[in-house]
C-alpha cells in the first residue's frame, strides 16, 4: 500500500489497533491527525518510509501500549510530549535519523518492558532516568558513529533488575572504566549482552585483571564482535567471568595465538563461536577441540593456510567433533582437496567456499547422513561429483560453483541420483567446464533453484525431458546448448519464477495459444530464437519485473499489450534491442521501467 493515510481514520474514534507496517510511504510525515484516535492501544508504523519528525500529537494516545515507529527516515529530537504514555509497554524507535541528546523524560514511562533507541544520531550521555524503568526487560543502545557516552560509571543501571537483554552498542567510552561492568554483572535476569563496536582492547583486559565480575548464571549470549582485542586472553577473560556461556561472539577483531588448553573445559554450556574476520591459523584451533557441546564454529576469513584434511583431522581429535552441526571456513587460504568428513557425524552446514582447494574429489569420500548444505564454491576442484555425495540423503543445498569441474553433466546427476534427489532443493554447478547436454531433472523432485550458467553444455536438449516439478529457477545462459524447448518441457513447472536460457542456440516454440502454467518475475532470453512473430505467451505473464529479449530474431510489430504491461508491473529492466520490432513508441516516461530501457536496433518510428 501507498498513497496517503486518509482522514478517514478519524471516523473510527474507538480504534484500538492500528498496523500499517511495511507498507509505502517515502518521505511522508506522520499524519498529526493519528494524535485524535484516543483508544488506541496498539500503533505500529515501522518499515513504511515515513520523514520529518515525530509529531508531538501522538502524545494524546494515553493508552497506547505499543508504539513502533523503527525502520523510516524519522529526523529531530524525540517530543517530550510522549512522557504522556503512562501505560506504554513497548516502544522501538530504532534505525532512524533521529538526533540530539536522548529524552529524559522516557524514564517517566514506568510501564515500559522494551526500549529500543538504537542506531539513530543520538548523542551526548545516556540519561540516568532511564533507571527509573524497573520493569524494563530489553534495552537496545547505540549509534554508528559512536557519539553516546555512558555517565556516572553507568550505576542508574542497577535499578534495572529485571533487564535480560541489554545492548550497548557503541558507546564510546566502555574502554575507560570497568565500573559499569560491575554493575551489568550484578543483574540478577540478564541473559543477553551486546558490546559491539565499543572500542574494548586487550588493555581493558589487563586493566580489570584484579577486579572480579562474577555474572548472574542467567548470561548466555556476550556479543564482542568490531572490537580491538588481539591476544587470545580475551578467552580466559571471558571464561573467568561468565562460564555458562550458549553463545560468544567475537568477530572482526584482530585475535591471533591459541588460548588456553582449560578453555572449552570450562565453557562446556557453549553452543556457539563466532570467530570470523580475525587472524588465526589453524594450530589456534586445538583447544576448541574440547568443547564438547559445540554446535557452531565460525571462522570464515582468517588466516588458515593449512591443507584441508590436516584442519579436519586436528578438529576431530577432541569431542568437539560429535558436537559440531556447522562449521564455516570460507575466505581463508585453505589448500588440498576434499576430504572424508563423515567423521563429523552430526555435521549439517559446512562452508569452504573462496578457499585453494584442487584436485579431483576422491570417489570413496562420504559425507554425514545428516549432512544438510555444503558449500564449496570458488576454489580449484576439478573431475566431477563422487557418487557418494547422491547417498546424502538429507542434502538439501549443493554449492560447487566457480570450479573447474569438466565431467559429463548427465554423469555429474547420474552421481547425484541416489536418496539425495528426494532431498536436494539448490544445485549451484555455475561457473564450471561441464560439458554435455540437459539430462532429465524430473526425479529431482524437490529441486528449486538450478545454476548451470557458464559452462561448456552443448548439444540439442532431448525432446521428452520435463523440469522438476518444484523448479523456482532455471539458470542455463552462456553455454552452447541447441535444439527446441517446447510446451512439454514446461509442462509441470507452475513454481518457475526466474528463467534464464540466454546465449545459446535454443529456439522456443510454443502452440499459438499455449498458456504457461507458470508467472515469471525475471524473464532472460536474450539471443535465443523467440521470432519471427512476437511471442503471444508473454502476454499471460502478469508479475515480470526484469525482461531481456534481445537478439531474439523477432520481426513483428510490437502488440499494445506488451507496452501497456510496463507500468502496470512496475518493469525495472527491459532489453528489446537487437530485432526487428517495428511501430510507434509510446509516450515512455520513468512510470514505465524505473531502471533502464534498451531499444536500439528495431525499426521503430515516431518520436519518443
């Protein structure tokens, strides 16, 4: 929805809720006028693009009990006129533009259970009124830049006992006491903590080392992540203070060495480690080996240099490895090729993509039964696909993109054909040397997304093959596949949402009145055979939003229709050139295709 919010709302004066949230509204004040509807007790306006500032009226609305005004373009200061909220329970006002110092007068909103303030312009020191909310339950803090400041060794904190979650994200001056630690640690409720981007060092580290924080029990979750911590102490901090710890995050740091060997013993409540965008190699890695009840381990973008197996089999020494559900090792340096990790027998989610793995995959590697996503593209892999990997029957994404894989592509899904076709809903082989013609898909019968684009496919497509039945995405352009796609090809695919076929030698022929049982948003074709008339299925196609039927050997006149479908469909993208289209150009303005427009190279007449 778009437009304006009508006064007509005013005639509803016992309206009690009111949500129009994620609607379109760009730029547009809130309506004064909502400030009238006094019964209200449920107002969300969020994702809707509004502008200018909060407008004052809205603190007539003494009985809202929920207010949520985050995700708009929101400027200026907050109206004082919402201490008015006396019953107010949740109020978010996050990710917008408002500025200045933070209202004292929100810590008047004794009801409140959930405060988020967060990424705006604030600045200045966090009022200490906001101590005043007892009832609190989630505080969400911070900008980007950070301009807030924590005052008085942050003590108004400690009448906040029922807080669980809190979040102090950039606040600039963390690094220059520890006394407000003292204070969060007493919470006796506090299950989640926030840190990030507030500057914390391994000084802080050293500076706290005879000061003891000894943490509710309740705390599960401590995020540290874009700080400037180096030394792995940072582990042994962490362990002294809190040791029922489900969740750490600590990346994009600068964490380098091995911590030490006592650390997954007592962190034995840890389910998550988050540890991407720092320095470590693999040999920092041998004491995350004893973290028995691990699910999660990421380490995406470090400095791991070491061969493959070597990094797995150092992993597998300790009870980690029974544990581990998702391991992430993508963007690092890692070198080898696959092998055997069906030593991870609770495995679900690996990720080795962006790395220097080469070589053939072994025909004996196994995967785990419970294998769900693997993700190996961007590396150096050549061959094909064992067979092994088609008896992984709870695969369900297969990413080996951007390799140079060279097998037979009817072999490569003979491989796959086991119990994995049951399961396998995402098949990324894009970017490859697969040579061969389309195989039949049509057992592949949860198949949703197909990536084949960039290969060395060639031949004609076999006339009695069908795409699966679930297909949302046909990706095959730029390789040298021919022959003649027909209704029967398309017989099934009533999910298809993105078509791509363009760059090869493929003619689409379709009966005269064929109605395709499928509505397209993205339709590429370019430098297919489409013509000589113009394709009459396009007009049953209601949703497309991207369209390239370049070079498509088209000599007709353009029908009304298609023109007429433009602003109709809000059209981003249109590609026509390239043919021999004929007539007049209508009067073309931005309500036709918002991004580009390509028409050169037809035989159209008149003026634009």
């Amino acid at each position: 929805m778009s437009g304006e919010i009508h006064k007509s709302l005013m005639e509803l004066p016992q309206l009690q809720y009111l949500n129009l949230s994620s609607n379109y509204f760009p730029d547009t004040p809130i309506p004064e006028f909502l400030g009238s509807l006094r019964n209200l007790k449920y107002l969300d306006l969020s994702f809707c693009g509004f502008g200018g500032r909060i407008p004052s009226q809205l603190g007539y609305l003494s009985h809202l009990e929920y207010l949520n005004l985050a995700y708009n373009s929101l400027n200026g200061s907050i109206p004082y006129q919402l201490e008015n909220f006396s019953q107010l329970q949740h109020l978010d006002l996050s990710v917008n533009l408002l500025e200045g110092n933070i209202a004292p007068q929100l810590g008047n909103l004794s009801q409140l259970l959930y405060l988020d303030l967060s990424w705006n312009g604030f600045e200045g020191n966090i009022p200490s009124q906001l101590g005043n909310l007892s009832q609190l339950h989630q505080l969400y803090l911070g900008n980007y830049p950070a301009n807030l400041k924590i005052s008085d060794g942050g003590q108004w904190l400690s009448n906040l006992i029922s807080l669980t979650h809190l979040s102090l994200e950039s606040v600039s001056n963390l690094n220059t006491s520890h006394n407000w630690l003292q204070v969060i640690a007493k919470l006796p409720k506090l299950r989640e903590l926030s840190l990030v981007h507030c500057s914390l060092s391994d000084h802080f580290i050293l500076s706290s080392k005879h000061s003891k924080f000894n943490f509710s029990t309740s705390l599960s979750v401590l995020h540290l992540r874009y700080n400037t911590f180096t030394s792995p102490m940072v582990f042994q901090w962490v362990s002294n203070i809190t040791s029922n710890l489900v969740e750490l995050d600590l990346r994009d740091n600068q964490l380098e060495g091995y911590t030490s060997s006592d650390f997954g013993i007592v962190m034995n409540s840890l389910r998550h480690l988050h540890l991407s965008s720092n320095y470590l190699k693999a040999r920092d890695l041998k004491y995350f080996t004893n973290i028995c009840h691990l699910h999660s381990l990421n380490l995406h973008s470090n400095n791991l240099t070491e061969d493959l197996p070597s990094i797995l089999g150092n992993l597998s020494s300790g009870c980690v490895r029974h544990s581990l559900q998702e391991l992430g090792l993508s963007s690092n340096h890692i070198t080898g090729t696959f092998p055997d990790i069906s030593i991870f027998p609770s495995l679900k989610t690996l990720f080795l993509d962006e790395n220097q793995l080469s070589g053939t995959i072994p025909e004996g590697v196994k995967l785990p039964s419970t294998l769900e996503e693997l993700t190996i593209s961007s590396n150096s892999l050549e061959g094909g696909i064992p067979k092994s990997f088609g008896h992984a029957c709870s695969l369900f994404s297969l990413d080996m993109s951007s390799n140079n894989l060279c097998d037979e592509l009817p072999i490569i899904i003979s491989h796959l054909s086991g119990c994995a076709r049951y399961s396998l809903q995402q098949l990324y082989l894009d970017g490859n040397q697969i040579n061969g013609t389309l195989p039949d898909f049509s057992t592949f019968t949860s198949l949703k997304i197909l990536y084949l684009d960039n290969n060395k496919l060639n031949g004609a497509i076999r006339k009695d093959i069908q795409f699966p039945l679930k297909l949302e995405g046909l990706y095959i352009s730029s390789n040298s596949l021919k022959g003649v796609l027909t209704d029967y090809h398309f017989a099934n695919t009533s999910k298809l949402e993105y078509l791509d076929l363009s760059d090869n030698s493929l003619s689409l022929t379709f009966t005269q009145n064929w109605v395709p049982p499928f509505q397209l948003l993205s339709i590429h074709l370019r430098s297919c055979k489409l013509g000589p008339t113009f394709p009459m299925w396009l007009q049953t196609q209601n949703k497309f939003v991207h369209i390239d039927i370049s070079n498509v050997t088209i000599s007709d006149i353009i029908p009304e229709w298609f023109w007429a479908k433009l602003p109709l469909q809000k059209v981003m993208t249109m590609d026509i050139s390239n043919n021999n289209l004929q007539g007049t150009i209508p009067n073309v303005s931005s309500t036709y295709v918002s991004t580009s427009m390509h028409l050169g190279s037809n035989g159209f007449e008149g003026s634009i």
